[in-house]
C-alpha cells in the first residue's frame, strides 16, 4: 500500500505543469464532455414520457462516462506501448480521468432532487389521479436506475489492456567489463543487473557478452568492423529468452584472471552486435538497446582514436544512437594512460550522441539501470490508481438514489 501511494507522488513529480501538452488532457476532457452533452438531447428526443430536462441531465451523464470509457482505453493502451517511459502524462490522465467521473456524480445529485412532488412536473407528465402517480414515480425511478447503467461504459476502456498479450518481443544486449581491474565494482554492478532484470516483463531477449580474456588480433578500428560474422575469440557471448536464466547466467560471472591480455572493448562492443543479429534472426523484434557497462580503458588506444560505431551503418540501423547506453565506471586512476583512455572512451561516445552516465556503486548502477531499462517495465500501479478512481466514483455513483416522492 505504501508503494501505492508513493507511486501516485513519482506521477505528480514527473509531471511537466508548465507544458501545454499537460493542461491539454484536462482542457479536451472538459471541452469534449460539453459537445457530447449538448448534441445528445438533439440526436436523442424525449422517450417513454421523459421531459427534455430529464434527457439533458442523462447526456451530462452518459457523455462524460463515454469520455471516461476513452480516457482509461488511452491510459491503458499507452501503458502497453510503455509510451510513458518517454512522455510523463500520468497524471494528467488521471486527473482527467477524474474530472470525468465526478461530472456524474454532480449531475446525479442534480437529478435525485427533481424526486419530489413538485420536481417531477420538470422531468416527466404531470400525473393527473393518484393511480397515475404511482405509475409516474415507478417509471422515474426505473428511469433513474437506467441511467447509472452508463457507469458500464467506462469498463469498456480497459479492454485496451489486452495489448499486453501482444506486446512484441525487445532485445536487451549487454557487454558486461569484468577485467581484473574493476574489482568490487563487477560486483555491484552484477547485483545492480540481477535486480532490474527481475523486474522485467517475460518478453525480453537478452544477450550478455563479457570478456574472455583472449588477445585480440584486430589491428585498427576499421578492421573491427568489417567482421560480420560472429566469432567467438576475444567474449563470451550467452543468449536468454527468460528473465531467470539470464539471472542464473549472471550469478555464474566472475572476473576474468590477472596478468590476462585485458580488454579489447571495441571489438567485444562489435562482436556482442554479431551475436545479437545471429541469436534474433529469426525474431521479430519490437525494441532493441545496448547497454554497456565499463570502465572505458581499451587496452589498444589505436583502435579507438576518434573512431565509434556510429561510423557503422550496419551497427547504426541495429542499435539506434539514442537506444545505446554507457555505464561509465571508470574511478580516479594514477595511471595518466588509463584517464586518456577513458576519456577518449567516453569522448566518442557522446560524439556519438551515446547516452553516457557515471557509476561507482551499487546505488548508481541501480538508478542508471532503471533509468535505461524503463521502457521495458510496466508500471502496475498506474493500472491501480486508473482502476481505484474508476472504482471510487462508480460506487459512490451507484448509492445515490432518487429522493423518496411524498
């Protein structure tokens, strides 16, 4: 319960208040409500011996109810696509979705007190002998439990939630350093992993490549790339389709041993792409992202100098510039060649226009993770909090009764 309601507070925080698009969703619910309200009564005469103020005061009903059917199948459809990873309009919906809902509720209070002997001349054929009366007030109060049937129709949106079933499958391709050098870091950052994958969807494909302490025999950056075929010489490549090995592989991890030829990163970057094509070709993939977690020091400077993967058509139209992610756990060295290296690293890859965070423990590596892997997570309790106002507002909707008729 108490990440339920932090989660509402995340939604209010990530909220953009000063942009248009956020006050869009309220301005439009509003603005849509009042055209459904004023050309119902027109598409839809006077029935069954109901008075025009009886058939407003149903549209000012059954139209924002339908706007609420639109905007939970709007919530619930984004939530699929997981569109909110990249556009924060959480709580713009819902707080539409609440002005939806209440538009009902103040129209039924509005309605109950026309139940009178009095009122009802407004609502329906002044009834002229006291057998008419009965039948009078029996009719209404049909008519009046009729009406909140419209509070079936939001139910209708959360249909959309069956996108789910067919959400696609993503590519999650990971390099993973685990040259001597990181130490306590490798740790933190196979920990850091193991608990973002678990929060996953079973829809991912996750490839994992690490070093294999093998020298590599490239002899330029260029020679690196005209490889396209896969061969396993300088990483262990291992591909997953369920959450749960890819967390056993993980656990099974260690570094590499000291004194080995150390960590060609570019070649491995390359070979992890080769693997990746081979192990989904027969995939239909809907996302794809490289996430690489390093201390950026290439043991073979000339194959780095000024030259990055965005020069690779082929790398370029697999793994989109803004869909590739460095982990940069690089900590201060006294090697002044290990800081060249490193910023010469990290230097290519923001030319690259690479998303590039800093990580020295097991907290950053978890915040940068979540940041990266979002898209790839459904947030339930935006389902919750979309179903707990829906839920609320029926309720109250469906206890209000009209006035006993004296």
């Amino acid at each position: 319960m108490d990440k339920f309601f932090k989660s509402f507070g995340a939604h209010y925080r990530e909220s953009q208040f000063d942009s248009v698009v956020f006050w869009a969703f309220p301005v439009l619910t509003i603005l849509l409500i009042w055209v459904l309200a004023v050309l119902a009564p027109k598409v839809f005469s006077k029935r069954h011996k109901l008075k025009t103020i009886f058939i407003i005061n149903r549209a000012w009903i059954a139209g924002p109810l339908i706007v609420a059917a639109l905007l939970i199948g709007l919530t619930c459809y984004w939530w699929t696509q997981n569109y909110y990873a990249e556009h924060p309009y959480q709580f713009s919906l819902l707080l539409s979705l609440f002005i939806a809902m209440l538009v009902p509720l103040i129209t039924l209070g509005r309605l109950r007190n026309y139940y009178s002997t009095e009122g009802m001349k407004e609502i329906t054929d002044q009834p002229k002998t006291p057998s008419q009366l009965d039948e009078a007030i029996t009719f209404l109060k049909g008519a009046f439990r009729r009406t909140k049937l419209f509070y079936l129709l939001p139910v209708a949106g959360f249909l959309m939630l069956l996108f789910t079933l067919n959400k696609g499958t993503n590519l999650i391709s990971i390099v993973l350093d685990n040259t001597p050098s990181q130490g306590d870091s490798f740790k933190d950052a196979k920990d850091a992993l193991d608990q973002t994958i678990a929060k996953l969807d079973n829809n991912n494909q996750i490839v994992i490549t690490t070093f294999s302490g093998n020298s590599t025999t490239k002899d330029s950056f260029d020679e690196i790339i005209k490889n396209n075929k896969y061969a396993p010489s300088v990483d262990v490549s291992a591909s997953f389709a369920a959450n749960g090995d890819a967390i056993t592989y993980l656990s099974s991890l260690s570094l590499i041993p000291a004194g080995t030829a150390g960590s060609p990163i570019q070649e491995t970057i390359w070979q992890n792409f080769l693997f990746a094509k081979q192990s989904t070709e027969n995939t239909t993939l809907k996302n794809k992202i490289l996430l690489i977690i390093t201390d950026g020091v290439e043991n073979q400077v000339p194959q780095i100098a000024n030259k990055s993967f965005c020069a690779s058509e082929d790398f370029n139209s697999y793994f989109s510039p803004e869909n590739v992610f460095v982990i940069d756990y690089f900590t201060n060295s006294v090697d002044t060649a290990d800081v060249l290296r490193n910023m010469l690293f990290t230097q290519n890859a923001t030319n690259c226009a690479y998303d590039v965070q800093k990580g020295s423990t097991k907290d950053d590596y978890s915040f940068a993770l979540e940041q990266i892997l979002n898209s790839f997570q459904n947030n339930w309790y935006l389902i919750y909090w979309t179903i707990a106002i829906f839920s609320i507002m029926t309720i109250i909707g469906l206890l209000i009764n009209p006035k006993k008729i004296a």
